[in-house]
C-alpha cells in the first residue's frame, strides 16, 4: 500500500513537473485547492478497496507535503507579483 502511494504521488508529481513554471508558481499560490482536488480525485480513482484507499491517501499526503515544501522553497506567483522562497525561480521562462 505505501508503495502504490508513492507510486500514485511521483504519477501526480511528474505531471506538475511538466507544468510551465509560470503555471506551477500560480498552482502553489493555491496549494490547498490543490491538494484537495489531488486527494478527491485519487480518492474516486481508487474508490472501493481497502488497499486502494490507503494508497490515494499516502498519495494525498505526500502531496500536501510536496506543494507546502515547494510553496517555501521556490515561492509562488499571487496575480502578478512572484513572491521567492528560498531558490528564486525566474517565473519568465
């Protein structure tokens, strides 16, 4: 079950990757919706098993550890102005 988990979070975590990094950086300014729509929807993905269930919550709070981590670490975009975290992150490219 934790292995399906990461499983299910490095699926979500490569998809975010692919994101332009304007896009990731206005994603992080709403890091709780985001992870309440990556929760719903691993939840209704792996609906009806025990072991399922288990695994999209794994993968939930992976998630929600991975977007408030990266919300510190490389800052988020709130309209128009780039607020940095520790690593700046030219919001440009």
């Amino acid at each position: 079950m934790l292995f399906t988990g990461f499983m299910v979070f490095a699926a979500g975590a490569l998809i975010l990757a692919k994101l332009e990094r304007r896009w990731l950086l206005r994603a992080l300014n709403h890091d709780l919706a985001l992870d309440l729509a990556v929760s719903g929807l691993t939840y209704a993905l792996h609906w009806g098993t025990f072991s399922g269930l288990m695994a999209a919550t794994v993968a939930g709070l992976l998630n929600s550890l991975a977007t408030g981590s990266a919300k510190r670490l490389i800052g988020y975009i709130d309209g128009d102005t780039y607020y940095p975290g520790v690593f700046f992150v030219d919001p440009r490219v």
